[in-house]
C-alpha cells in the first residue's frame, strides 16, 4: 500500500526529474534552429560581445520603430580614417541567423558608410562593428521596436 | 515578377578629383531565409538568397560586401567612393543557387 510519505517521495523526485530534463533539453532545442549572438560573434570575429569595447566614433542609423521587420533600414558611418579601417559587420541579436552583412574596406571607399535595409524576427538591438587593421574591434548599436517580425 | 538578379546602379558618371561621392544600388532576388513555408504546401521554401557584392574599379577589387539572408528582399546597398582617376567600375555579384552577375558603369573624373 503507498503511504502519504511514499507518495511525496515519488512527486518529489518526478518533479525534480521533469525539472532536470526540461533544463537539459530545451535549451538544446532551440538552440539547433537558431544561433546565438555569442556564437556568430565568435564565427565571424573570434571573440565574445564583452571583447568588443563600444565606441562613440560609429553611428547606427535605423528607426527606433519599425512597423515591418521585413524591411527596416540601416545606416551606418563613422569618422575614423578609411585608411585605418579593415571591414564592418552587422549583426541583430535576436534573429536566427544574427549575421547580416559584413563589408571589406579599402581606402578607394574615401569614408566609412554602409546602408542597407535588413530583416528583424523581434526587437532587438542592431549592432554595428568596425574592425581596424590593428585588430581592434569597435562597436555602436542601435535598439529596434519590431511591431511584426519579417523573418518567418 | 521582374527578372532575378536585375539591378539598378546610380552613381554619378562625372566625378571632381578628390570628391567622394555615393553608389547606390537595388538587385530583384527574393532573399529566401530557408526557415519560411510554403502557406499552401505546409513545406519549406529553399534558401535562395546573395551571399556576395563586389565592387571593382579598374579590375581592382575595392570594396566586398558578404551577405546573408537576414538582407531584405530585393536588397539595397550603399557605399562611399572616391575615384582617383577615370575608368570602369564593375560591380559582380552571386546567390547561393549558382546565380552569378554584373554591372558596369563608365566614370570620368575631371579637373
């Protein structure tokens, strides 16, 4: 016969069971169809979002609103010398595929500027990332309200 | 629908020696993600969608712009330039499909 002691023995463990596989296996789910931030930083630039150091000489461009996430522009310039620069990359954090676009510099391009117009699946920040021909790495990013996603 | 692959160059064809001026530019490719479905079908929509767009003027390779499906559909780009002297820019640019093109404009730079 199962005792009232026995019972909340065997809750307790299902629970604490059901617990441990929801941790072990959501994360593992959602993450097959969706890559991280951190992971296409890492891709693409070799390091985290904390090895990039924000900087005030990058401007993003975009609408603090977008009313379709299927086309939100973005622009992005800065001061720093052409001669000085090595590539941008763009990336939204919280799309699938965070990598948007990343462009190769010269100095026949006379400034730094890029403007396109991108996909967001939620509000999100869009970040812009200079790559000088130093190594360092510099960042700016803009945050975008995201009404209807553009990327189902 | 207008033919994939198409695109609408501006640029100024006269540039002044030492002005940097704009190149804008608009493909028609559809920019699949490969994650939509088909509303009818219920089955997924191949990904189908520019991975590169590369500048050259004078064959000189000067500016290259890597894409990914996260661009809006019929993508738009623009970049700075700042030509030195006279010549042909060619822009060329390809999707994940094999599908391969590209625009030339004549630029003359005076004074």
């Amino acid at each position: 016969m199962t005792t009232r002691r026995d019972f909340l023995k065997i809750v307790g463990v299902s629970v604490l069971g059901l617990t441990f596989l929801g941790v072990g296996v959501l994360p593992t789910t959602s993450s097959a169809a969706k890559i991280s931030l951190e992971d296409a930083l890492k891709k693409h630039l070799g390091v985290g979002l904390s090895a990039i150091k924000e900087s005030k000489d990058i401007i993003v461009k975009a609408p603090s609103i977008a009313e379709s996430g299927a086309n939100v522009p973005v622009e992005v310039r800065s001061t720093i010398p052409i001669e000085k620069v090595e590539a941008l990359y763009i990336f939204v954090d919280k799309n699938p595929n965070p990598f948007i676009a990343s462009i190769d510099f010269s100095p026949l391009n006379g400034e730094v500027y890029f403007a396109t117009r991108i996909k967001m699946g939620a509000t999100s920040p869009v970040r812009a990332i200079l790559k000088l021909k130093d190594g360092s790495l510099l960042m700016a990013y803009k945050e975008v309200k995201v009404t209807v996603g553009g990327c189902g | 629908m207008a033919k994939i692959g198409r695109a609408i160059v501006k640029v100024p064809k006269k540039v002044k020696k030492g002005q940097v001026v704009t190149i804008r530019m608009v493909i028609i490719h559809p920019m699949e993600t490969g994650l939509r479905k088909d509303k009818k079908t219920g089955k997924p929509i191949p990904a189908h969608y520019i991975t590169h767009v590369d500048f050259y003027f004078n064959d000189k390779l000067f500016t290259k712009i890597n894409t990914s499906a996260g661009v809006s559909k019929n993508p738009y780009f623009a970049i700075k330039f700042k030509p030195t002297e006279s010549g042909t820019l060619k822009i060329f640019y390809e999707d994940n499909k094999g599908g391969k093109w590209e625009k030339t404009v004549q630029i003359t730079v005076e004074g």
